[in-house]
C-alpha cells in the first residue's frame, strides 16, 4: 500500500500486530469492502514511533486506540464503536453500546480483555514480517 498521509483516511487504528487475537479482528476489518477508510498501523512494528503519531508512547500499548482524520483519539470500546460505524457493521452492536444499561458491561469486557491481553502468547516476531527488520 503506498505511504499515505493519515488525512487521506477516516480513521488510523493502532493496533498490536504481535497479539493474535488482535490481528484476527483486524484481518476481518481488512476484508471489509470499505477497509480503504481506514489506516492499519502496527505498533509492534520496530519503526512504530507514538510521540510522531500523536499518541503517549506508553498509553498506546495498554488499551486500544484510533484517530479521527481531524485528530481526535479515541481508546477501548469508543474506538471499536467508531470502526465500526466507519466500516458500517456491527449496527445491533452498535446500538447496545451506546444504550446505558448495557454500555458498562462493553467497558468492563474490554477492561478484562486489556489486563489478560499482556498474557496471551505471542506471535513470533517472524510470523509478523519484522525477522527481516532484526537482522539489520
């Protein structure tokens, strides 16, 4: 894909390419047919800098974020909920987290999710494309 700046998108998702549960969810968001709104940036990527995207180097790799093409930084279930409504899917789950009954048991989920997520086996740094970049 050709280096494109992060306004010729709707959202760039940062997400952790190392984590395989992570990388299923975006492969999925990958084949959707408007997954050309959207910029994929891997912040397991030895080249991956936060402070150049605007984001706190630490913060982004304990909970989920996104960035609206006007700056806005999103994190956790808001992020999810707005690739969702980029892409326009997911619309029943959509609804029931924007509905206050259920919106904190979203909140909770992905808390769970983000504390457990240090935890899960990793990929191989090989399995990501980076075995070049560690040889340099």
């Amino acid at each position: 894909m050709p280096n494109q700046k992060s306004a010729d998108y709707e959202l760039s998702i940062y997400y952790d390419g190392m984590c395989p549960v992570c990388s299923k969810e975006i492969n999925y968001y990958r084949k959707n047919e408007k997954s050309h709104l959207l910029r994929f940036v891997d912040i397991a990527n030895p080249t991956f800098d936060a402070l150049s995207e605007g984001l706190n180097p630490e913060g982004i790799h304990k909970r989920f974020h996104v960035k609206t093409n006007d700056g806005k930084i999103l994190d956790g279930v808001d992020a999810f909920q707005q690739i969702w409504q980029v892409l326009d899917i997911f619309k029943a789950l959509d609804y029931l987290v924007r509905f206050p009954l259920t919106r904190p048991f979203f909140d909770f989920g992905y808390i769970l999710f983000a504390k457990v997520r240090p935890y899960l086996r990793r990929k191989d740094a090989c399995d990501t494309g980076y075995c070049e970049q560690k040889s340099l």
